[in-house]
C-alpha cells in the first residue's frame, strides 16, 4: 500500500509540476504548439466578370418593430486566376445616412471559378430613416499579394419598404 501512495504522490507531483510550468505563473514557458499561421491575402486573384447589385432595400419591421433591416443582394464573381489566399471586400455606403458596411471574403484555390459575396445585414431605427430612397454605392476590391485595388464600384438605389 505505501508503494502505491509513493506511485500516486510521483503521479500528482508531475502533473502539479507540469501544470505550473506551462500555466501563467512562469511567462514564456509553454508545452502546447503554435498554430500554423493562415497566409491571407497571397497569391493572386483575376477577375473576369462581376455581377453588381442595382438596388439595395431598407425594410420595415414586422409586427411594429421601430426598425429597418438592410437587404443587399449578393454580388456574384467570375474569376479567370485564383491562386494562393486572396481576399475579397465587400463595401456598401450610403453617405446621406454616414454608413457604410464592409465584410471580407477570404478566398482559396477551392473557392471555384464563380463566388458570391454577400454583405452582412444591419439595421437601422425609425428616427434614421427620413426619406423614401437613398443614393448608395457598392464596391467589391482585392486584397493579394499584388497589394490592395478597386475592381468594381456601382451606384445603387437604395429604397425603403414599408
């Protein structure tokens, strides 16, 4: 019986020792690995063709929610090179109410030779919204490792749905 209170107090000793090693008490010192690095915004990507939004909506919300959701529809890509891990920008602004939404798009060579790329919804009060439509602009840009530039930009109608 002392034998295995010797075996159970070694046990407990190591895993005391080893938790206190690679816990916050001794900074620097870790056992777990770093993970790989993603390399975003390599390589390169050509894009052919572009398929633009030409209107936007604001919609009212359902069952007298004082709100308006914004409803941007995808803008669909054709790519003719995607090499690497390029990224992709998604912007929409809307100047007269000093918005604008931007969600990326991290590419890969699985990604296909068509992407659609979608803006995340916002929302908007009551008070903010005080017309009928509103003038907007969409642009889709590149992030690779030719550096950051502009593909496409389109002025759209935004029109609020009551």
């Amino acid at each position: 019986m002392e034998r295995t209170r010797a075996v159970s107090t070694s046990a407990i000793a190591i895993i005391l020792g080893v938790t206190l090693l690679s816990g916050p008490l001794v900074p620097g010192v870790t056992l777990a690995s770093e993970p790989e690095p993603v390399a975003l915004q390599t390589g390169n990507v050509t894009v052919s063709v572009i398929e633009m939004p030409e209107r936007v909506t604001l919609e009212a919300g359902s069952y007298g929610a004082a709100s308006y959701y914004l409803d941007a529809p995808p803008a669909r890509v054709h790519f003719t090179n995607l090499r690497g891990q390029p990224t992709l920008v998604y912007e929409l602004t809307i100047e007269d109410l000093g918005y604008t939404r931007t969600t990326n798009h991290f590419l890969d060579e699985s990604t296909g030779d068509t992407y659609d790329l979608t803006l995340a919804s916002d929302t908007f009060t009551d008070e903010e919204i005080e017309r009928a439509r509103y003038n907007g602009t969409v642009t889709v840009s590149k992030r690779d490792g030719a550096g950051h530039g502009v593909v496409a930009t389109r002025n759209v109608t935004i029109s609020v749905v009551e």
